[in-house]
C-alpha cells in the first residue's frame, strides 16, 4: 500500500483539497439556504408572510365608494367609469383607514400634468383615443376648466 | 423618449426601443469561444497525439485559464450584484440553463482547466520550489501541495491522469461553447436566434477563434522573446485552422441556405436588416473579411510553395481578421437579433455608450484583462522548454 502510494501521494492530497473545498461548500449552503427553501416551490416560503407584512398602501376602489357614493354615481356611463380613484388621487389607504379620514385629506393631483400623462398626443397610440397636444389645445389653461375629469365627455 | 423615437423605423413595441443585451453579451461568446477553441487545440496534442502542435500546447492552456477567469465577469458586470451569482450554486433551479450552466463553468475551471494545468506543470512547480528561496518558495511549494516527488514513475502517472482528464474536457468544451448557442438557439419567440444550428455554429466558430488567437500568440512571443518560430508547427495550425473554418462556414451557409428556403413569415424582415442595418456588420465584416479573406489566404499556403517569411505573414493576418470575423459573428447574433421588432414591422439601433458600465471602455478593459492575466501566468509557470530545462539545472545545484 506504502509503495503504491508513494508516487500518487500529491495526487491524493489533491483529491483531498477537492474534498475539502466540497465539504465547506455544502457546510456554507447548510448555512446560508433559507431551512424553509422549497416547500412550496422554487423559493423561501418565508418570503411570503414577509410580502403579507408589508403596510398596505392601496385602499382600493370599494373603500372609495363606500363613502363617496356620489363621485361613483357620477362616473357612470363615462369612459372614465373603469378607472380606479388611486390612479389619479394616488395611494389612500391612510387615509381610507383612518379613524377620521377628513383629517387626512388627500391633495388633489394637478390636472395640468396628470390629465396628460395618458392624454398627450402621440403616434403610437390608436387614432380613436382623445388625445391633444397643449400648445394647440385648451389655452394653457387646467383641463378641468372645461372637462368634468369624472365624466370628461363634453356634451 | 422623443429623441430614442428618431432611432425608430416603423412599428416596434415599447420594450424594443433600447437593446437589453449590450456589447458586454456580445463578450461574453466571443471569450467563452476563445476557452473552449484553445482548449480544443491543445488537446489536439494530448489526445489525438499531433505532436507538431505540441509546443504551442502548455500556451493553449494557460490561455484557455486566462480566458475563462475573465469569461463571467461580462455577464456580473451587465447583470449587477455579482455577490448574488453565488446564489446560484447554493439552489440552482434544475429547469434552468443558466443556472446548470454555472455548474458546467466550475467543473471546466477547476476540473479540467485547474487540474490538467497543475498535473502538467507539476515537474516545473517543483523544480522552481528547489531552485527558488523565500516567499516565492513557499508559493511553488503550496502549489506543489508540500510534495517534492518528481520521480520517473510519479510523472508517468500524472501523464496518465492527464490524458484522462483532457478526455474528459473535450466534450467539457462542447458542453461549455455548446450551451452559449444554446440558449440563443433555444428563444423560440426570436426568429433570427432560434436555430437547432445554432450550438453547433458556436461550438465550431469557438475552435475557429481558439485556434486563430494561438496561431497569433505563439507567433507574438516568439517574437517577443526573440526565439525561433517552429514552422512545421505553425503550419501544422494553420492547417487546422483551415478545415475548423471550412467546416464552421458550411454551417453557417448551410443555417443561411434553409433559412432562404424556408422563408417563413419572418424572412423578409431579417432579410432586410441584413442588407440594411447589419450590411457592414454581417455581409462586409463577418463574412467577405472575417471569414471568405482568411480562407483564402489559409487556402493558398496549402496550394502554393510559399516562403517561410510569407506564410508567417499570411498566418498573421489570417489570424488577426478570423479574429474581427468571429467578433462580428457574435456581435451580429447578440445585437442583431435585438434590432427588429418581434412584430417584425420596424427596427431600432443600438447605441452604445463610452465610459458607461456596459459601454465600450469597460467591454476594451475585459478583452484587455485575460492578456494581463496570461502574463502574471507565464510568470508564474513558464510554458516553454527551455524554462524547463533551466530550473532543471539550477535545481541541481
């Protein structure tokens, strides 16, 4: 054994090394892998109650409706009916939430820019869509002055 | 947003306005190839015993390691958050390419390359130990792992072992260049990518451009150290540089000729980003310079008696311009197939920057990198004989 060893020592502590560098590879993952990796598939299941601990920030559009009736009936029959209320007035979980939501009055969003973040004429978007340019339309003035945003077709 | 819209021509989708996949993935083929190409060439030696390669044989392999030290940083540098890479190893996901892929990289580094180099150079790392003092020999003596055995019978084995292990790296290689036209080749929903072709083009093009950067090192440094250039040698590669090229460009016609004849709903659109767009590129650079000229050249050494001077020359240039060819190749795959709209309506351009993480500075100082590398390893282990003979002398002393 001595003998048949002598001329492959360097190569057994070689084999060795690869061993070894293996072993601390597999001790590093033991390590490092999340234990709950995987039970439901390719990821941490931890990161779902994680995910589900994040504060909430949309309301949505039913809280909206539950006390503003009124803008949810005057939005029937409009093209802008489909619209959820936070794509416009932004993010109002806070304020739909709260125990006195008048306290948390959301500020209104400024018509000047937001009406024509979908608005703005551009030849990508189909010939039927109400698009202006503002240069040309409107006399530098906010949209609102002759559009109801709620109901925006003028009759 | 206005002014990408100029860089439009007819109808495209938003996401097709900038290209995802920069200069830095155009790299990343083109120094995977180089590995594979010149561990291909270097096996030619060992394996299938073509002994005339032979002393461009521990070149090959401290170029093929250079090269595919720098072969991932591309992709870290293009992705970001190299540190995440690792991750990879601790869960690969079993479906992915990429992620098996990672698997594919360590085991060619550290198996093939790491292992085949230090089993071959073993005799001179131990030679070095005795011959040096200090810290460089406690650095020869760690990478002989503390042994001192040279004797006849120990480096008979490690031939052996060698021998099996370079075996082994031979469809290593494949698999390594293979994958690269892989994933290209498997995007079903790209017409320009998805080829069945497409691994054996790569893996072909690889041979091609290891071989080409060999041919063209061996000659620098004899050169550069002002030592004779064996002809039969250089000949010898040149030759094989001819039938990998033959053989790579049959592919790539025979890939052209049935995309013609198949002319699917794609044709037209690809057609005309070749005549246009990719005219320079494709048509000018891959093909009539990068690929038809070094044929030629390669071609007349075989049917014309040359001077020794003049096939020196005629390798040169055929070396430096399969080089720009393969280049263009990826260059073409990688940015081609991001310039038309997959509505195959219109088209976009690839702008690329200067001094930005994917620009063109960064894509010169990683081409740069694994020749620096190569240095520091010729330093280290010097692959030529007489280096050899040398420490053997100084040792005995």
């Amino acid at each position: 054994m001595r003998e048949w060893l002598r001329d492959r020592e360097h190569l057994v502590r070689m084999g060795i090394l690869f061993a070894g560098a293996l072993a601390v590879f597999l001790v590093v993952r033991a390590v490092m892998v999340p234990k709950d990796f995987g039970t439901y598939g390719h990821f941490r299941t931890g990161a779902l109650a994680d995910n589900m601990a994040h504060p909430l920030v949309f309301a949505g559009r039913q809280a909206c409706g539950d006390c503003h009736d009124d803008i949810v009936a005057s939005r029937k029959g409009s093209k802008h009916e489909q619209i959820g209320c936070e794509a416009c007035h932004g993010a109002l979980e806070a304020h739909a939430s709260a125990d006195d939501p008048s306290a948390l009055k959301p500020k209104l969003p400024d018509v000047k820019t937001i009406c024509l973040v979908c608005h703005r004429e551009n030849v990508a978007k189909p010939a039927g869509f109400p698009q202006v340019d503002p240069k040309d339309h409107g006399d530098g003035g906010p949209c609102t002055s002759c559009h109801n945003p709620h109901h925006p077709e003028i009759s | 947003m206005e002014s990408l819209l100029h860089s439009v021509q007819g109808y495209i989708y938003p996401d097709e306005l900038q290209l995802q996949w920069s200069i830095l993935i155009v790299l990343y083929p083109f120094i995977t190839g180089l590995v594979a190409g010149a561990f291909i060439l270097a096996s030619l030696e060992r394996v299938f015993n073509v002994e005339a390669v032979k002393p461009t044989y521990r070149l090959a392999l401290l170029t093929a390691l250079a090269f595919m030290i720098v072969a991932p940083l591309p992709l870290q540098l293009h992705l970001g958050h190299p540190e995440r890479s690792f991750e990879m190893y601790l869960t690969p996901h079993t479906t992915s390419a990429m992620a098996m892929f990672g698997f594919v990289y360590l085991w060619y580094l550290m198996v093939v390359l790491v292992l085949e180099i230090w089993l071959d150079f073993r005799k001179d790392i131990v030679l070095m130990a005795r011959a040096s003092t200090g810290l460089k020999r406690a650095l020869y003596r760690a990478m002989a792992l503390g042994s001192d055995n040279i004797s006849e019978r120990s480096l008979r084995i490690d031939d052996k072992v060698g021998k099996f292990i370079t075996i082994v790296g031979i469809p290593s290689a494949i698999l390594l260049h293979g994958y690269v036209g892989f994933i290209f080749g498997s995007v079903k929903a790209n017409p320009w990518w998805s080829s069945a072709l497409m691994p054996v083009v790569f893996i072909f093009s690889a041979m091609v451009s290891g071989i080409a950067l060999v041919l063209l090192l061996y000659q620098f440094v004899s050169w550069y150290r002002k030592t004779a250039v064996d002809m039969p040698c250089l000949d010898t590669i040149a030759r094989y540089l001819l039938y990998a090229f033959i053989i790579d460009f049959s592919l790539e016609m025979l890939d052209l000729v049935h995309r013609i004849y198949e002319a699917d709903e794609s044709f037209k659109t690809l057609d005309f980003m070749v005549h246009t767009k990719l005219y320079f590129s494709q048509i000018i650079l891959q093909i009539i310079v990068g690929t038809l000229l070094p044929i030629g050249l390669l071609a007349l050494v075989q049917l014309v008696k040359l001077t020794e001077q003049a096939r020196r020359a005629i390798y040169g240039a055929a070396g430096l311009l399969t080089l720009v060819g393969i280049f263009a190749m990826r260059w073409n795959v990688v940015i081609g197939g991001q310039l038309f709209s997959k509505s195959l309506l219109g088209y976009t351009t690839y702008k690329m920057g200067l001094w930005t993480r994917e620009g063109l500075l960064p894509a010169i100082i990683l081409l740069i990198l694994p020749f620096v590398i190569l240095y520091i390893l010729v330093k280290l282990l010097p692959p030529w004989d007489e280096a050899r003979d040398a420490e053997a002398t100084r040792a005995e002393r």
